[in-house]
C-alpha cells in the first residue's frame, strides 16, 4: 500500500501506530486499511508544529514525509529508537539518503549514522540542507515523588502503577492486523508477556498464542 499519497503529501512509513483508531476518529477517517494511513492527514493539521505532529502518534516508528507544496521532507523516528533509520552522506555530493539498513547504503556512502531517536527533522528539497532538527522526546530521570521506597503505602501504588503500565502496554502493541506469536526466551520476562498476550486474546474470542523456541 505504500507509498501513501493525499492533497501533495507522499509518505511512507515502517512502524505500528498503536492509536491510529483515535488519530482517525479525530480526522474523520474511515476504513483506510492502514494504521500508517492517518500520518498524512495529521501532518497535515499539525503542519506548523511538528512537535505536536510528532507527539500524537503512540506507536514505533520510521517516517518520511514529503510536502510538496513546501518542498519539505519531515524526517521523524520514534521515542526509542525501536525501528531502525540511518542517514547516508558524502563530501563529494550535498544528497542525503536514508535507509532502514546500513547495506543499502554502504555501497554509495561513507558516512553512515544513525538518525537519532525521539528527533524530528526538516530537510529542504529545493536547497539540499537541513532546516531544523527538533528532540521532541527525552527522558526524565527524576524520581517520582508519589512512589518513595520508604513509605509502605507508596511501594504499594508504585507496584499497581507498574502492573497496569506493562499490562497497557502489551494490550495497545495487540491492536495489529497481523496476527500475533511470542519467541521464548525461557526467562520469566518473555513469559510473563505471553501470559498477558494470552489472557487478551483469551478475552478477544481469538485462538490461543503461538510460541516459537530456539533449541
């Protein structure tokens, strides 16, 4: 389906955008056939403020976004860097290139970085340099004052707060059209994702989880 195309915007997009449902409600979009679908017309309201652009999307994510009526290209990637995205450049060309795989670019270019996470960027088509880099995600280290280790009542809600943080967590990665398969490790982390897995699909009427093992 891709590249997408609507009112002068071509947009591809390697990722899984968890509130694409919400996003499109919001548009009035129906029926697209692709939670990458509603990046154009979001862009589109959030045009002079990439950051909330970039913010509205709960998913992981590699984007490029050509506005041909600006002659832009919006180079974004998500928080934590989860899908892969390189840039590709020369001293003998002012081209970019960018990529999912260092091999697609390695033939052509020497310099090869990676395309930071929780960055978007704005590059111009018509002059070949980049206008704006903007870090709209970053991490706080503060302690949060609700949860003190010391306080027994506070340890109590901090294990609530984790629970249903990892249990949302495992639901929203659910909403795919894809079905879903776990890889265990036989750790107590990868299972203890199956069981969640499981226990939802158990509640959605869908078959029990396939699991894979290397042995």
């Amino acid at each position: 389906m891709q590249p997408f195309s609507k009112n002068g915007l071509t947009w591809i997009c390697n990722g899984e955008i968890y509130n694409h449902k919400e996003i499109e409600e919001s548009l009035g979009l129906n029926n697209t056939g692709s939670d990458c679908y509603c990046i154009g017309d979001l862009y589109l309201r959030h045009r002079d403020d990439l950051k909330a652009f970039i913010r509205a999307l709960d998913g992981v994510f590699a984007i490029a976004l050509y506005d041909s009526e600006r002659k832009k290209l919006i180079i974004a990637r998500d928080p934590y860097g989860v899908r892969p995205l390189f840039i590709g450049s020369s001293a003998l060309s002012r081209a970019y290139v960018f990529s999912s795989e260092i091999k697609a670019i390695s033939p052509y270019y020497e310099r090869i970085v990676p395309f930071l996470p929780g960055t978007v960027s704005v590059y111009n088509m018509e002059t070949m340099t980049q206008e704006q880099s903007i870090k709209y995600h970053t991490i706080s280290w503060m302690t949060n004052p609700q949860f003190r280790p010391n306080e027994p009542l506070a340890v109590k809600d901090a294990i609530v707060a984790v629970r249903f943080a990892l249990e949302e967590a495992v639901r929203k990665r659910m909403l795919t059209d894809r079905p879903v398969a776990a890889l265990l490790s036989g750790g107590l982390d990868s299972s203890l994702i199956a069981s969640l897995v499981q226990s939802n699909l158990r509640q959605l009427g869908q078959p029990p989880l396939k699991t894979f093992s290397i042995g």
